[in-house]
C-alpha cells in the first residue's frame, strides 16, 4: 500500500512539475542571441565581421550585395530589437531628394547630414527597425528580406536621381 501510494504521489509531482516547465520555456524571452544571428547571417552568405559592442548596442557589419550593418539593443539573454542600417553619399543625396524618399516609402527610412566641407559630399543614413517577438534567428529571415530589398531599390533610386 505504501508502495502504490509513493508511486502515485511521484506520478501527481510530476503532473504538475510538467506543465509547470512548459509554460517556463513558452514564457522565454524573445529575441535572438547576437552569435546566433552572425552565424544564421553567415550560413545565408553574408560576409559579418565580429560583434562590436559600444555601451548598450552591439554591431555586425555585413558585406553583402550592399555593404550594412545590423546593431542589437536591449540584449539580456537574448536581443529584443534591432536595427538595419546603411550609409550613402554622393551629388544625388539632396534634403528634397531623402524627403521625397521617406514620403513615398513606408519602412526604409532616411536621414539626411548636409557635407561637411564644401569640397565634401552629402550622406544620407537609411533605417529599419524591427521588435523581435520570436525565438531564435530563424526570425531574421523576413526583416532581412525586407531589408535587402528596400536597401537596393533605394540604392537604385539614388543612382537613378544622379543621372539627371
């Protein structure tokens, strides 16, 4: 008896303890890891440097059919948000030019900085942020997705713009 009743309490414990640990790793904070998210980056062709932190903010730089970076914020265990980003310089970047842009244009935004010098070239920095509410890199796919081609229709826009 005493046997069938330390059986049955082992059983009920672990009834509980289960539910219990599932709902511990469905409470797991999103995000992804920066290594994980360099070596997805890595295993999808891109070419990233070594994380850089700065303060708060972890970068890669990635070299692909554009050159970006992508910079990791509120990172505990995991990196809740992100950021895109990627710089342009040359006689097509005018302030009408990246106000037109970010009219028309809902994701990829852009911030003008005027040439430093007059002999200089005017930048422009284009931006896309992004909340992470998943686990894992396999998340990054459709940022990155939408990252890569927003950045070459504006880099192709911008080429466009200095032809005329």
């Amino acid at each position: 008896m005493f046997r069938r009743a330390a059986l049955l309490s082992v059983f009920a414990l672990a009834m509980i303890a289960a539910p219990a640990a599932a709902q511990d790793n469905a409470w797991a904070a999103p995000g992804v890891t920066v290594n994980d998210a360099r070596a997805w980056l890595l295993e999808n062709g891109g070419e990233v440097s070594v994380p850089e932190t700065d303060g708060s903010a972890t970068t890669l730089k990635v070299n692909d059919v554009l050159p970006w970076t992508l910079t990791f914020y509120r990172c505990d265990a995991a990196c809740a948000d992100m950021q895109y980003t990627a710089r342009f310089s040359g006689p097509g970047v005018t302030q009408d030019w990246v106000n037109a842009w970010n009219r028309e244009h809902r994701y990829l935004k852009a911030w003008f900085s005027p040439a430093p010098a007059a002999d200089g070239e005017a930048t422009v920095v284009v931006q896309y942020d992004v909340a992470l509410t998943g686990q894992g890199p396999a998340q990054l796919s459709q940022s990155t997705s939408i990252w890569k081609q927003q950045q070459i229709a504006f880099a192709q826009r911008l080429q466009g713009s200095t032809r005329d």
